[in-house]
C-alpha cells in the first residue's frame, strides 16, 4: 500500500478546519447569548446602564400597562422612533396618563431634545396628583433636561425639586 504524500496535507486540513468550525461556532454562541445593554436617562446619558424607574407601582389598565411595557423595552435599547409610536398609541387611549407622559420626557432626553423632555415631564407632574415618586422622577428629568441646555441654575432648582418631592415634604 503506497500512501501520497498529499494525504498528510489532507489530514491536517480536515483537523484545522474542524478546529476553525469549533472556533467559530462558540464565537458566534457567545455574541448571540450577550443582550445588548440597556440605557437609563438618570445615568450618564452618554453611558448605558440599567433602568431608573420603578415600574412595580404603576395601577394601569391591562391594556395601558402593556403599552408601557413595550414602551419601556423600546426605552432600554434606545429605539425612540418605537418608543414615540407606542406612547402615543397608550395617549390617544388615555391622555390623562401621567407615567405615559414621564416616558415621553425620556424619550425626548434620549433624543437630545430636552426642551419637550421638559414640557413632557411638566405636564406628567400636573397629571400624577399625589404620586410624589413620579412627580420626583420627573423633576430629576427636568434637570438632567436643563444640564443638556447648560442651565445649571435650573437644573440645580429642579434636583432640590426632586428631593423634596422624594422626602414627602411637597
């Protein structure tokens, strides 16, 4: 029996692209297991981060709490145009809802339009009544808004705004 000297080449071949197949195949499982991270507008907004809000407390009809629900996931990955979509969709239901309107106001920070973040997070608070955790979320927003614009007087007012809104002093 005469062997070639092309079946040592072959043989190594066959074991290196078997490898490389390896190689690959654990490559691309460990890029599709990672979720892509999610942003949250109370941090760095240059940074991603984990969600701000606490969105346990929300009494919301079935249909409006879904509504926000898929907000917020468009919210964590940053898909604004989604995000609008839907928020104006749970809006038209019910325009009185104020924790549609705070996630308005994040969308717009998000999209680096921190006048209508304002004008959203205001028109939240005269909606929230006596939900003085969303009335203080939202003056956090306001002044993260107003950083944006450099107005740091404001921004200063609307984060002690914040504070007492979230000791309960308002």
């Amino acid at each position: 029996m005469q062997i070639s000297k092309y079946t040592g080449c072959t043989e190594r071949l066959i074991r290196l692209s078997r490898y490389l197949a390896l190689f690959l195949s654990a490559f691309f499982l460990q890029s599709c297991s990672t979720q892509p991270e999610v942003w949250d507008p109370l941090q760095d907004h240059a940074q991603p981060s984990s969600t701000g809000m606490d969105r346990t407390t929300l009494k919301l009809t079935p249909a409006m709490a879904a509504l926000i629900q898929q907000a917020d996931e468009k919210i964590d990955y940053q898909q604004w145009p989604e995000a609008v979509v839907v928020l104006e969709r749970a809006l038209r239901i019910n325009p009185k809802q104020a924790e549609a309107w705070t996630r308005m106001a994040v969308v717009y920070l998000g999209k680096l339009q921190p006048e209508q973040a304002i004008q959203m997070a205001r028109k939240s608070n005269a909606l929230a009544s006596s939900d003085n955790a969303l009335k203080s979320y939202n003056w956090t927003l306001m002044s993260r808004a107003y950083e944006q614009l450099d107005q740091t007087d404001k921004a200063s007012h609307a984060a002690e705004q914040s504070r007492q809104y979230e000791q309960g002093r308002r």
